[in-house]
C-alpha cells in the first residue's frame, strides 16, 4: 500500500514571548515580510509596537544627525539605522543606531555575507521610554556580555541619558565633565552635550561636536587611519 505523503507544515508565525534560537528565529521572521521589527533577546522574541513621534521618532532623528555628523569626519567607520545584529545565538537584535569601525581597520564586528552584522558593534544607541524598559535590562546584559564598548540609552520620558563604558566585563557610567559634556572613550571627538540634546537645541549639539571633531584626540585617531 502507497501512503500518501503528509502535507508540508507551514513555518509558524513569530510571536511575542516566543522561545527560539536565532537560527529559527531568522526563519520564522523572514517568512513574515509585512513585519518590520521583531527581536530576539536572551532567546525570546519581543515585537516592537507602533513607534511614537515625540517618544521615540524625533529623539532618534536628533541622536543620528549627531552621528551622522561624526561618522561623516571620521575615517573608516559605519553608521547605521535599526540593522540587525547577530550577537550570538540567543540574541538578534535592531538597536536604533549602532557605529562601529569598519573590520578592514580593527573593528570588532564583520558585515557577514547576507549582509548583516555579526558581533559585537563598538557603539550602540537606543531610545527608550523609562528606566523599566528593556533595553536598561536584557538588552543591556546582551550588549555588555557580548563586548559593545559603549551603550547608550536615551530614557525619554525620564528626561535622561545613559552612556556606558565597557571595563573588565561590566558596564560603568560615564561622567559628564563640568560643562556636562559627555565624551566617548572609544571614539575620540565624539562629544555630547547633554543638556541641549534633552531641550532639543541641535545647534548647540553640533557645535560642541565641533569642538570635539578639531580637538588633538580625534586628529590623533584620524589620523591613524
């Protein structure tokens, strides 16, 4: 007697709380091309709701222009927007902006040949709602775990920001110098003026990133590119 063969199982749908490892969530999500952002964080996938102007939008155009701005100054680095980054088999994730420095020049994450990140990018950028969320949570035991050198979350309805610096395997806060300045200790010249990004005032952000971009310590490391 011929069986017939059973129907082929269609590949179920991404869920929020669903328990996976990277392999099999990359597979469920690319069968799910209506889908925007979906990550996988300490190997449950988290879905992203609809994203707020006030909230989330316009703190993350102000945090690229000021990256974009740096980036556009410096020598063999990559900016991006929302990429997805392998960081091990747990945990898959969008941040809103990652820059790192390109492999070719010492960098310790690779573009992989689907074209995506693998490893760890130097600096790591998200915009969160408060203290609660979880990027100040999982995600941050992700980043820290896995090398980003630097993390930065900008807490909207707190009204602040935190930057973190990766040293002997744990995440400190960086200090803000006495005109409340915070500068990166992984990418020199990149200097941040807490205050004015916080009301908003980008003509200010851009000027003390001026400042940073002219000082001795980012031609040193332009120069060494």
């Amino acid at each position: 007697m011929v069986k017939t063969p059973s129907p082929r199982l269609a590949i179920p749908p991404l869920e929020n709380g669903d328990r996976l490892n990277r392999y099999e969530f990359e597979r469920r999500y690319n069968m799910m091309s209506h889908l925007k952002k979906a990550e996988l964080i300490e190997g449950i996938v988290y879905m992203a709701a609809a994203l707020r102007f006030e909230s989330h939008g316009e703190p993350h155009s102000r945090m690229m222009t000021w990256l974009g701005v740096y980036q556009a100054s410096t020598p063999d680095l990559a900016l991006g927007v929302e990429p997805t980054v392998r960081l091990d088999l747990d945990n898959e994730l969008q941040p809103d902006a990652v820059l790192l420095i390109r492999e070719q020049a010492g960098g310790q994450a690779r573009i992989s040949d689907d074209d995506y990140i693998e490893g760890a990018p130097e600096l790591v950028v998200e915009i969160a709602a408060s203290s609660v969320a979880i990027d100040l949570h999982a995600k941050k035991q992700a980043y820290r775990r896995n090398g980003v050198q630097e993390y930065i979350v900008w807490r909207v309805l707190d009204q602040e920001i935190d930057w973190f610096y990766l040293e002997e395997g744990e995440y400190l806060n960086l200090e803000p110098d006495s005109d409340g300045v915070l500068q990166s200790r992984v990418f020199p010249g990149l200097w941040l003026a807490i205050a004015d990004l916080l009301s908003g005032n980008m003509q200010r952000v851009l000027e003390n990133l001026q400042q940073g971009l002219q000082s001795t310590e980012h031609q040193k490391f332009v120069a060494k590119s």
